[in-house]
C-alpha cells in the first residue's frame, strides 16, 4: 500500500515523486488498488505527473498496455461524469416544476471541488427535496420535516406508474432517468442518536434554503446545479462517512472528497466547530484529520482541527479492508445477503469496536435499528397500498 499511498498524494500534488519506482508488477498492484478504492480517474492525474517527472513513460516501469487499459477507463469515467452532469440540472428543473426546491448531495457537487472535475468516478445521484409551499418561516417556526418526507414518499409513488419504490430512513428510489440511479432525500443523512438526529434535523430544516439556493455553473455548459455550503457539507459528509463506516464500511474516494472539501477556501472552521461540538462528531473529525495528514499529505499546519492517530489508523484499517463502501470486506458480505435477524446481530456486535470514536452512536445503534425496522415495515405498508389505489385509477 505505501506505493498507492505515494501516488495517491502525487495526484492531489503533495509530493512530486516515488521514493522507488515500482515494478511492472507493482504498477498492476497500484492499478488493483485504485479501481477497488474508485480512484483510477483521480490516480491518472498521478501517473501523468510520473510519465512528466521522470521524462517518459518508458521510464517509470509501467506496462505500456497497463497505460492504455487505464486511459481507456478513463475515458469512460469522463463521459459518465459528462452524462451526469446533464442529468443532475434536468432533475433539479423537473423537481422545480413540481413545486420543490432541492440541491445535489455528494456527487457531481463533490466534483466541482476537484482540480479536474471529470476525473471524479460518479456513482448515483443523490438529491435532498423540500416542499416549497413548507418553507420555515419567521411568521411560522414550525418544524415540518415529517410533513415533507410523507409528501414526497406519497408523490414518489405516484410517480412510479404502479411500480413500488424502495423506502428508507432518509430517501426513496426514484428513477426518472432510466439506467441511472436517483435517491431522493428528505433527509441528507441520519444519525443513530434519536436526540442527535433530532437537532440534525431540525438544523437541516433551518438550514435548506441556504443549501438550495447555492448554484454553481458545470462544466462544459451542461447547465448548473445547487449544492450544500462548505460548511453544511463539512457536517453532513462527516456524518456520512460516519454512518458507512458503521453500517457497511467506507472508501477512499469518500475521504478525498473530504480532502477536496477542506482545501476549497470557502468555510468557517469555527461555525462548523460549533455543530460538531452539539453533534458529538470531534473523535470522528480529529480521526479524519489524521488520515488527512498522513494518506493525503496534507501538512500539519493546514489541519482545521487536531489529529488523533488511534482513531485515524482504526479507520484506516477498514478503508483499507473493506474498499468503496465496504464491498471488499468479507465480514460485511456475511450479513449483507443474509437474514434481517443476522443481519442485526452482526451489526451490533461488529460496531463495537468503534465505542471509543462515537459511543452514543454504538449505545444507540440496537434501539435505532428496532425502530427503523418497524418504521420503514409501516412506511412500506402505506406506500404498496398508495401505490395500488394510483395503479387501478
């Protein structure tokens, strides 16, 4: 791994070379690497910089067939990221039109914050939507959030032409581009902590004008889409990386998203400090910082916050198992397949090993995961039998 981890911050430009070449056959290794970790267009960038550095390519110990088998997957991640692009501002036009405002979460936002945006390997697109007609307002503080998410679960259905749509905690299937896959979201994430998800939410509602009235211009003249603030997304992707970690393991690409995320120029440290000091999110962040420093390079002086290397080499540990969202990791196969019981069991067992980083999150875990059962088992029951009433009208 320590020859990927050197390319890895020659991408990002926080070394300029290897230490040693690696072989024909490390090469295959690093490529490997990058592909489970979702990297390969961000590592391209890397290996170009090596081709320049020691003046050709029949100089750095790279199979020449190995450099066309990676341009050529580049290539498609590029048109991939060209096409959702496309898709990511018709969405949020048609959305617009059924009277909601929403903004894109992760995704082709994230890749506005990279060097060269195209690179980015995209995945699904996810999408948080609010009512217009249930905006927050001085005249009316009432929080409305559950009010929202019934309404959209409801005009989901509706939508799906006498299909069922998939329900979740906090988003719903929703496939209105045919091959690609669109999560909308009445909630951008969710904590375990019935308390903490409470102030998250209610912080999330105070806070989504903000976030879908903050428009950027794509590349290549594909239109423009709202993305959260620095700072929102400072809170929202930590608990994302949080909850994957926990729940089904977490990847490299979601932390050099973070690492984007930082060095963009545009956050208040301090306000963000202040959420997560109420969130309880410091073992994470200074967890993270760690892998900042010592993965990606960053220097000590650019850290927002403190580094912990206990928690940031625990973490480590499961990127480096599990890959993109823990699709590598053979104890996360055991239970992802398997029965709901089983499934349960081995989550609670397997989340508390992290006590040290989040205990309210592992103390909450067994409770929540009841409740959710029995929440999205009653959601499911409402939206078949919604969705039968639309099939036979």
């Amino acid at each position: 791994m320590k020859l990927f981890y050197e390319l890895l911050q020659i991408s990002v430009g926080t070394r300029d070379s290897f230490t040693v070449l690696p072989t024909k056959d490390e090469w295959l290794e690093i490529y490997k690497e990058a592909d489970r970790q979702c990297l390969v267009g961000v590592l391209f960038s890397g290996v170009e910089n090596v081709v320049h550095y020691y003046g050709g390519l029949s100089n750095t110990g790279m199979d020449p067939d190995l450099f066309a088998t990676w341009y050529s997957y580049l290539s498609k991640i590029e048109d991939n990221n060209t096409e959702l692009n496309k898709k990511s501002a018709w969405i949020q036009k048609w959305l617009n039109k059924e009277g909601m405002s929403s903004c894109i979460l992760k995704g082709q936002g994230n890749a506005l914050l990279y060097p060269i945006p195209s690179r980015r390997t995209a995945g699904d697109i996810d999408i948080w939507v609010w009512y217009n007609d249930l905006a927050k307002s001085a005249t009316e503080p009432k929080y409305r959030g559950n009010e929202n998410r019934l309404r959209f679960i409801k005009w989901v259905q509706k939508k799906m032409n006498g299909k069922y749509a998939e329900v979740g905690i906090h988003h719903i299937h929703l496939e209105p581009l045919g091959d690609v896959a669109v999560e909308g979201h009445y909630w951008p994430t969710y904590l375990f902590s019935f308390p903490k998800m409470t102030l998250f939410e209610h912080w999330c509602e105070d806070e989504h004008l903000v976030q879908m009235n903050n428009w950027k211009e794509l590349p290549d003249g594909a239109g423009r889409i709202s993305v959260p603030t620095g700072e929102f997304n400072m809170i929202f992707q930590l608990i994302h990386i949080m909850r994957h970690f926990f729940h089904d393991g977490i990847g490299l690409r979601q932390l050099l998203d973070y690492y984007w995320l930082i060095n963009s120029g545009e956050i208040d440290f301090q306000k963000v400090q202040i959420m997560l000091d109420k969130l309880n999110l410091n073992n994470m962040i200074h967890g993270v910082m760690w892998i900042m420093k010592d993965v990606f390079g960053m220097p000590e002086d650019r850290l927002p916050y403190p580094s912990n290397e206990k928690t940031g080499r625990l973490m480590l540990k499961e990127v480096e198992r599990g890959a993109n969202l823990g699709h590598d990791d053979r104890d996360i196969a055991k239970w992802r397949y398997d029965n709901k019981l089983f499934i349960f069991i081995w989550r609670t067992y397997r989340n508390i090993k992290f006590m040290r980083i989040c205990p309210s999150e592992v103390l909450w875990s067994p409770l929540f995961r009841t409740w959710q059962f029995f929440w999205i088992h009653r959601m499911e029951g409402m939206a078949k039998q919604y969705t039968t009433k639309e099939a036979e009208q």
